[in-house]
C-alpha cells in the first residue's frame, strides 16, 4: 500500500466504525498548535523530531499524519514512507479541515 490522502469525514467514518481497529493519529504540528484544538486520541511527535522519535512508531500500523493545512503531515508521510512505513494516510486539509467538515465546535487558528 501506498500513501494516501484521507479527507476529514472518511477519518470521521473510520473512527466511528467499531469493526475497524482505530489508526495511530500522528500530529505533527508544534506543541503551542497542539494545545491550541486537536484531536484527542491524536499523540503529538513535531515534525522536527520524527527521525530521531520514528523508532516510537510501529512501520506496519495504519498510521494518520495530521498537521495544520496537511503540508507538512504529507511531508512526514513522505519520509515515513522512505524509511518503510507501509500504511500511511495524510488527514488532507489537516486539522482546519477537521474543524470545518466535522466538528466546527473545534477551535480554528
């Protein structure tokens, strides 16, 4: 499997859906972003610190890469992929398409 892109309702219907085991949520955003409006069950790792952190991360696991617009969670991805990462989906529209497509009680920045 490839990288791919997920928007934020099909990341909605896949967290909603019990008979489909849950993605690791991957912000990679800085932590002042991170405090600010995320996801909850999403684990902060900024993107700066990915390579020295990525032997934290399982390569096989389904694993969503969330940032602000999706920049750079897609740049992540793509070094995550390069390293061997097999399942990796990038939250298209990052966390302000999350706030705007699913829950806009979700404050914006």
């Amino acid at each position: 499997m490839t990288l791919q892109q997920i928007s934020a309702t099909e990341l909605n219907d896949w967290l909603s859906d019990p008979d489909r085991p849950s993605p690791l949520l991957l912000d990679v955003r800085e932590p002042r972003e991170f405090d600010l409006c995320r996801l909850d069950e999403a684990r902060l790792m900024p993107m700066a610190s990915v390579p020295a952190r990525m032997a934290e991360l399982d390569p096989a696991a389904d694993t969503v890469l969330i940032c602000h617009h999706g920049a750079r969670s897609m740049q992540v991805a793509l070094f995550l992929e390069h390293q061997g990462f097999t399942r990796l989906y990038n939250l298209a529209g990052g966390i302000a398409a999350w706030s705007r497509d699913v829950n806009p009680s979700l404050p914006t920045y």
